[in-house]
C-alpha cells in the first residue's frame, strides 16, 4: 500500500502509532533470524524508490520516520531501505500520484468522505485497497465505490484460494488465483455444422 488516507479525527494519533510500529521492522539479511524486512529487489528499484523519498521531501512531505537507505555492515552494499512514512503528503506530489512497490507509506488527512473518495479514485491506479473502519454500512459503501481490484476490511494482505486478485484501471492484469485466471489461459470458439449435406 502507497497511499494511507487518515480521518482529520484520528489521523495524529494514527500517524504516532504507525511511526512506533514500523520501529519493530529491522531490514537485514535474510538468512538473519532477526530480520523482518528484506532488501529492494533490484538496485534500479531501489534507485526508483529513493528518487520517491527525495522527491518527498523536496516537495515538502513531513518525514515521520525513515527516509533513507540503511547502509549498516554488513548491509551497505545491499539495496535496503528503512520503512518510511510521510504525513503532511498533497495530491500533487510524486509519492501521491504513483505506486512505489517500496516500503514508503504516504499519508492524507480527510475530512469529507466525498472528497476523499474522488482523491482515491483520481488514479489510473487501482489494485489492492483496505478499509479500517467499526462501521459496517461505511465500510460497505466505501468498499463500493472505491475503484479497486481488490478490498480488505479492517485487515491487510490475506488471500484466500479460490479468491480473484488483480487490478482495475492501469493496475494488474486480469484476474489472478481464481476461476478468471484458468478462463484467460482459454478462448471461445463457435462451430456450426450442417450435416444435412444440403
């Protein structure tokens, strides 16, 4: 997830929970027992990724934590990168408009539901989606509406076999794991047979 829209209510004690939270990932080698975050994939997408963070803080976002690449021994030859959140993000800036596919969350105050929607749906983006909310209609209706491809409620990242996933818009291709995906590995032909010989 990219992009994390905050209710005006709740938002600075959310964004202080969030920022105690990412404090427990520790990037490191994997065959190391105490990591919990591993490196960027490839060292293009972690120069993608910190030209996302830098762009960020020149447009003005408020680093809440991280922002940097870790480069501890033995990780400074890697491509790690500390978890990172901005608050204080507008919907002009980089980080807001496009996915990173790195461990950077930007973050937007709303007010009105209306308006926060538009700003969510404003993206040729729309894969995955959760909602955190106690409220089952606002749940339901925000899960409408919002254009994605896939919706959790109050949880992040469980799949289910069986269950579509995939995208809408720019984002994803086609359905993945459920029935759709064995139908796009098909195609349907019509043949019509006169056997009379007439």
């Amino acid at each position: 997830m990219s992009r994390a829209f905050l209710y005006e209510d709740i938002h600075d004690e959310v964004i202080s929970y969030l920022a105690e939270s990412v404090e427990r990932y520790k990037p490191g080698v994997p065959t190391d027992p105490e990591t919990t975050i591993g490196t960027i994939v490839s060292r293009a997408q972690f120069d993608r990724v910190m030209g996302f963070i830098d762009s960020a803080k020149s447009e003005g976002a408020r680093a809440v934590t991280g922002g940097y690449a870790v480069t501890d021994s033995p990780l400074a030859k890697g491509s790690f990168i500390a978890p990172t959140i901005f608050a204080d993000v507008t919907p002009q800036m980089r980080i807001a408009r496009e996915e990173i596919h790195g461990p950077v969350l930007a973050v937007r105050k709303w007010s009105d539901e209306d308006s926060m929607l538009n700003e969510v749906n404003a993206l040729e983006l729309g894969l995955p989606c959760a909602i955190w909310t106690r409220d089952l209609v606002m749940a339901h209706r925000t899960a409408a509406r919002v254009e994605a491809g896939f919706v959790w409620v109050n949880e992040v990242g469980r799949h289910f076999l069986g269950a579509p996933f995939g995208g809408v818009k720019q984002s994803g291709i086609g359905r993945e794991v459920g029935i759709g995906e064995l139908i796009s590995f098909t195609y349907e032909k019509n043949v019509h047979i006169n056997l009379s010989g007439q």
